[in-house]
C-alpha cells in the first residue's frame, strides 16, 4: 500500500516538473516573436510557425514542434529548389 502511494507521488512530481519545464520552454520561446521576419526566415522559421508553436496544447513540447516545423520548411525549400521554383517570402 504504502510502495503504491510513493509510485503515485513521484508520478505526480515527475509530472508537475515536466509541466514547469514546458513553461518555462514556452516563455523562452515566446522572445522568438521579437525577431524580425528576415532573422525568422534565416533560422528557417516564419512568424506563423512561431504562433503555431505556442498555441500547441499545455501537454506538447513547443520545442519539438517549431524543430519539426523548422525541417518541413527546409524541405520544402529544397523541393522548390531543385524544381526551379522560389517560395513565397
């Protein structure tokens, strides 16, 4: 009874930590809204992807999903390359 109530506990801190890491994530992330479109589009970001990020649900890395926002926008990018094509700014 007592080795359940402790498993129940550390689930419980394991879960608020995870919660103030995304926060904390998320704020910093929040500061990337002051860049200009130029710096955006240089990292491979646009602002879109910014606000798309921090309106992902609470339980979501923010993080992991501008770096998978990143890449999808790099590969679109090589694919209007290679096909001559230029993407819209």
């Amino acid at each position: 009874m007592l080795t359940l109530l402790l498993q129940r506990l550390a689930a419980g801190i394991r879960q608020a930590v995870s919660n103030v890491d995304r926060a904390r994530s998320r704020r910093a992330l929040s500061g990337i809204l002051m860049f200009d479109d130029h710096l955006l589009r240089d990292i491979g970001l646009t602002r879109a992807d910014v606000i798309d990020c921090l309106s992902t649900p609470l339980d979501g890395d923010p993080a992991d999903f501008l770096e998978a926002r990143r890449r999808r926008n790099a590969l679109a990018a090589d694919r209007a390359a290679s096909s001559g094509q230029r993407l819209a700014a």
